[in-house]
C-alpha cells in the first residue's frame, strides 16, 4: 500500500524555500511522503515576451549578444532557485522524507485543485506562507480553495518579529 502524501503548495520565487523545513518536518511526524507544487502564476505569455525581446534584439542589432541575455538574463534567473529547491531536497531526504516536486502555471486555486484530482494519495494540504502572506492570495481565493478541496488545507504564516 502507497503512503500518504503531506502536499506544500508555494511560489516558485525567491521564498520558496520559506516553509520547507517546517513541511518536511510535519511530513516526518506524520509519516507521509512530500509532494511539493511550485506553482508559477507568471503567464506564459510574459515568458514569451521576454524570449520575443531577446529576439527582436538579435534582429535589430548582434545576436551574440541577445544569445548571452538569453542565457545570461533569463535562463540564468532560475539558477538561484533551483540551487535552493535542490538544497532543501537533499536535505529532506536525509532526514527520511520522499520528497517529489511538481510545477503548475496556474492560480494557486486551480494548481492546488487539478493536482489533488491527479493524485488521490494526497490527504493533506499545507500552503506555504509565501501563499498566504501579503495578499498573495486573497481572502475570497483562500476560502474558495479551502471549499473546493475535499481534503484538509493548513496555512502558514510568517512570524512576525517584534521591534
């Protein structure tokens, strides 16, 4: 029989690794394997833009140059982030977790609903303080996912520290 699945939902930006340890630990405890969706809500269509720039820029002028802001610029902002989520998962699974990641280009809502439908073992939802922090996520959204998921959904904030 399949463990059961603990899944942290979070942005795939800078913060991602906020909350981590915390999913990992909860995951331990509970003795669930992790399933962690990094949900990007840029449209594909700014992506888009972006390479479209490198080559208007390439046309225009030196392609050399538009190659390297493509590998300089855009391919290279996500090295950050995945020196971070490759970090996190070593040291989840040193810590005996099963870790699995996942990616979704959608509204948190809809990424958090299409995966549970695509992955019945998944008993938990815990969402990342980069989520629910700032108005990521709007009051109306949050309540709209936690009624739309059939399984539990946790939140998680971040601690605010004093003066």
């Amino acid at each position: 029989m399949r463990r059961k699945q603990l899944l942290f939902a979070t942005f795939d930006d800078d913060r991602l690794d906020e909350g981590f340890v915390y999913a990992v630990e909860l995951a331990r405890t509970l003795d669930k394997d992790l399933r962690v969706l990094l949900v990007s809500e840029k449209k594909l269509s700014e992506k888009l833009d972006d390479l479209m720039a490198a080559v208007a820029f390439a046309e225009d002028s030196d392609p050399n140059s538009a190659r390297e802001m493509v590998r300089g610029g855009i391919m290279d902002a996500e090295a950050p982030l995945l020196k971070k989520l490759t970090n996190n998962l070593n040291k989840a699974r040193m810590s005996g977790v099963g870790v699995e990641v996942f990616t979704a280009a959608a509204k948190i809502t809809q990424a958090v609903n299409d995966f549970i439908k695509q992955n019945p073992g998944v008993d938990m939802v815990l969402l990342g303080p980069t989520v629910t922090d700032a108005g990521s996520v709007s009051a109306r959204e949050l309540k709209k996912l936690v009624t739309s998921v059939s399984k539990p959904v946790v939140t998680m904030a971040r601690h605010a520290y004093g003066d």
